[in-house]
C-alpha cells in the first residue's frame, strides 16, 4: 500500500479549504487596505504620490497572492512527491507559538490553525499548516512526525509545566524574557515590515476619517 498516496487522495479537500482559507485571508486584507487608501485619496487629497504607490503596491500583492492560489495541485503534488516511494519522517520540536522542523531550520510551522490528520500508517501523523509570515513564498507545510517523537523548547516545556523561580506576576520583567521579546520584536519588524507599515498608514486614514464625520 502507498501510503503517502492514500493519505494526499484522502485528506486532498481538507488542505485545499485550509490553503484556499488562508489566501482568501491576505487577499481580502490586501482588498480593504487598497479600498481605505483609495477613499482618502480621492476624498481627502492627501500624500497623493504615497497613497498611489501604495496602492500599486497593494495591487501587484493582490495579483501574486491570486496566482499562488491557483498552483495549489502543483504545490501538493510536490509534497507528495517527497513522500514516495517512502514516507520523509520528520523531527518536530514544539514552541509556545510554533512547531519547528528540526530538520530544517527554516520551517517554522504556525500553531495557529495546525491540522494533526491521521496516517494510514498509524505510527505516524500528518500536520498540515503554514509558515508564521504573512507573506511567504511557500507558506503550505506538510510533513510526516511521530507523535511519540515530538520534543519542546526548553524554555516552552519549563512553562507549560509551572516551573519558574520568581512569582508570577514578575516572570514578565526577567532579563531572559526581556531579551526574548526584544528578539522577537526585532524579527516581526524586519519580517513584516512592509505590513506595519501598511497599518500604520491605515490607522492614521481611518481616525482622519473619524475626526472628519464625528
């Protein structure tokens, strides 16, 4: 029996939704920013060589996140291909926000939204998720673990077993955490920075709007 084959046949329709869910997603945040940026443009008259730059810009994501939806059967195939003629097992390593593919440092599964489907090989489960960026060039990730393999970060697992030596409502100002968040900080704003841009602008069109009609 092939079991990657039987696995990918049956749970097909289930990862095209999740996969058609998360495009539909993007392309409906990208849709609302470029309508907000065109109404102040055309209404308040503001920063015009910005705003249509931006909207260029938000346009042309709309574009490319429309086209990577529709190579969802090549994009499936591939990873199927990976599996055959033998399942690929990977090891996973589970953190507070995410799933770590330890045998490639570059796959970072976002547990928001994560599919465990069964294997016919009962040995093994299939997760099915996609990559914590909001916009990524391959973002769909399914790989082949064992549960009973599954490992945790070290600082995750001292959390989610209580173990701390501070109490509680001061663990959040400990120098490791600190540094931890600032790490975490810097990584969002380089990765998304595109995207916080885009919010900001947003913010600021949406309370000149408010303050126009209120």
């Amino acid at each position: 029996m092939n079991v990657a084959a039987a696995d990918f046949d049956y749970y097909e329709r289930t990862i095209r939704i999740m996969y058609q869910k998360y495009y539909r997603k993007r392309l409906t945040f990208c849709g609302v920013a470029l309508v907000i940026i065109l109404a102040y443009t055309v209404i308040i008259g503001d920063t015009i060589l910005l705003n249509s730059l931006l909207m260029i810009l938000l346009a042309a994501a709309m574009i490319y996140l429309y086209l990577q939806q529709q190579k969802f059967v090549s994009i499936y195939q591939g990873f199927l291909a990976e599996n055959q003629p033998e399942l690929r097992i990977h090891q996973i390593q589970e953190e507070e926000y995410s799933y770590n593919v330890m045998d490639d440092e570059h796959v970072r599964i976002n547990k928001k939204n994560v599919r465990n489907l069964p294997s016919n090989n009962k040995q093994y489960t299939l997760m099915v998720g996609f990559s914590k960026a909001f916009f990524s060039r391959e973002p769909l990730q399914i790989v082949y673990y064992d549960m009973l393999d599954l490992t945790y970060e070290e600082k995750f697992r001292l959390k989610r077993n209580g173990y701390s030596s501070m109490p509680r409502f001061l663990r959040r100002f400990t120098l490791s955490n600190l540094r931890a968040s600032a790490g975490n900080a810097a990584s969002f704003i380089f990765g998304n920075l595109f995207l916080l841009f885009i919010l900001y602008r947003l913010l600021r069109y949406l309370w000149s709007f408010l303050r126009m009609f209120f």
